[in-house]
C-alpha cells in the first residue's frame, strides 16, 4: 500500500481579495477540518509566519504579505464532514443568494462555527457543501440556540463592506421573540451597557454594567398571551447576548432561555411543547449603494414556534398576565 504522502510547509501571497481578514479566520479556511484550537497552537508557537516574523491571532492581512503555513494533517475525507442531512437542511434553507452573498434560515441548534467541541457548524457545512467557492465567510453571528436569518459571504470585499454597515447601524436586523409577562407598556427602548465573561456560579455570562460595552435594543411588542408576550427586538448594537440580557433587564426573560430565563416560565412553555429557545431572526435588510442593490430578506418562524404562537392564541383568558 502506498504511504500517504507527508504535508509540507506553503507559502502563500495574500491577494486585495483576501486582505483585511485575520489570520486566524484565514488560516480556519484553508486549512479546512483542522480544529480552531490547533489553529491557535500554531500561531502561538510561531509556526504561522507573516513576511518571516511571529504575529498574533488578531492581526490583519495586508495585501502582498506572505504567509508560512506549517504541515498540519487536515482530517482524512469524510472522518469530519458534516452529515447528509445537514447538508441538506442548509441547502433548502437559503432564502436568497446572488454572486456576493447569501442568507439562510439558520435551523435553531445548529452553531455557526465548529469548536468547542463541534466538528461543524453552518460556515464549515457550506464550505463541504460547496469545495470550489472561493470565498465563504460568516458575516456575523447568531447564538446555537437561535434560528433566522444568517448571512454568508461570498466575496472578501462584501464582507468588508457589510461590516461597515454593521458597524454604522445601517444594517435593519429584527427578531421575534416571547417573553415573561405583559410587556405592554414598555420600557421599549433598553440603553444599558452589557459586559461579556463575567462569572456567575462558575458559569460565563454578559451582565448589565455601567463600566461595559455600550448596547442599545428597541422592543416593540406585538401581541399579548396569559402569562407572555409577543415582541419584536431590533438591534441597534451587537453586542453578545444583547437580547437575552436585556429583555431579562426589563424584567422580561425570553422563554426557554436556561442562561438568563425564569425558571418557572420555561417550565410552563415546556409543558406547551417547546424545546428550545424563542428567539428567531425574523428580518433583515440592507442598501448597498456603491453597487445600487436593496437586498430585504425574511425568514418564517420554525413550525415548533407557530405551533407554540397557536396553543398560546387559544388559551383562555388572552391578555391576562398570571405571573
């Protein structure tokens, strides 16, 4: 039997295309099925080399820069592969696709990323899915157990670009979402600094602070049930768990919610049947006027979170709040 032949050391030239990314989500994409942990081992030994000299993972590639790429063994084919079922779960999940982008229904469960554990999440199935693209990257992000609309880059220069209208708020991301209670009469408008790591019975969360990052949610509610509410949230920041966090703030945790939810309320929506978080991105848009396209996309609700909507639209005595 012949013997697999050993990898070898590249060196790669980073081309306008590729500029601007970090390496370590450079290195996450050519170095498919290689664990993000290895990755940072690499880099943190000096195995990784930028124009010859040492760099961490949150440098930016430039345009011309050599990078040395150490012989890593990627997982033999198919050991690492995301399943058949969840490649075809993506693929009937995209609600729209032109050359410079796409977004899908992202199903609730699915991580977007690989690590910690996973093998896969949504960027490396579409990366299976699709081994002759180019270019695929996750624009930005939603939490496992959140469903809607994600958007995939096709392109180095639209990521760059739909960064930058993530960064000006001229990215329009809605979500709907039940929460605790009759949240009726507001507070709709949650302007309260959010601080990520912060340790609560051993365990990692965000937490309202002052001293923290600046994070701005508008509520708008849309229809009341015994005990709930129906919202919508649009964020005006993006920062981690911004939803979560501050619907729980307003005294309103989302339901199904085991980090920052009631313990009771879940186990009241439990007993109606859901399994999971209520918290979907139901919508998004953008205007690129550089290329003169409007792109608005809309993701239905997942028929586990209509069915809920259905049973809660029939209970008695609508409106009433009996927490």
């Amino acid at each position: 039997m012949e013997s697999a032949k050993k990898p070898a050391v590249r060196w790669l030239e980073i081309s306008a295309e590729e500029a601007g990314q970090r390496i370590d989500n450079f290195l996450l994409r050519i170095l498919k099925g290689v664990p993000r942990s290895r990755i940072y081992r690499l880099l943190r030994k000096g195995e990784v080399r930028v124009n010859k000299g040492r760099i961490r993972p949150q440098y930016r590639l430039q345009s011309g820069d050599q990078v040395r790429v150490p012989p890593v063994r990627v997982a033999a084919p198919g050991t690492a592969n995301p399943a058949a079922q969840s490649l075809a779960t993506l693929t009937d999940a995209i609600l729209y696709e032109d050359d410079r982008v796409l977004v899908l229904n992202k199903p609730a469960g699915m991580a977007v990323h690989g690590g910690s554990g996973l093998d896969y999440g949504v960027i490396e199935a579409f990366r299976a899915l699709r081994p002759s693209a180019p270019y695929l990257e996750l624009v930005h992000r939603l939490d496992r157990a959140t469903s809607g609309c994600l958007m995939i880059a096709k392109r180095r220069s639209e990521l760059r670009m739909l960064h930058a209208l993530l960064r000006s708020g001229d990215m329009e991301k809605r979500y709907l979402m039940l929460v605790q209670g009759d949240w009726s009469q507001g507070p709709f408008k949650i302007d309260a600094s959010l601080r990520k790591n912060q340790l609560r019975g051993g365990e990692r969360v965000v937490r309202v602070d002052p001293e923290g990052k600046v994070a701005l949610t508008q509520f708008r509610f849309l229809e009341a049930y015994p005990g709930a509410s129906l919202m919508e949230a649009e964020l005006k920041t993006g920062r981690t768990h911004q939803i979560r966090v501050h619907a729980a703030h307003a005294g309103h945790p989302l339901a199904g919610d085991e980090k920052y939810g009631a313990e009771v309320f879940n186990r009241q929506m439990r007993g109606l049947g859901l399994k999971r978080m209520f918290l979907h991105a139901h919508y998004l848009a953008f205007e690129d006027s550089e290329r003169g396209r409007s792109i608005e996309v809309s993701a239905p609700l997942g028929v586990d979170l209509r069915k809920l909507v259905q049973q809660l639209e029939n209970a008695p005595d609508k409106g009433h709040d009996t927490t």
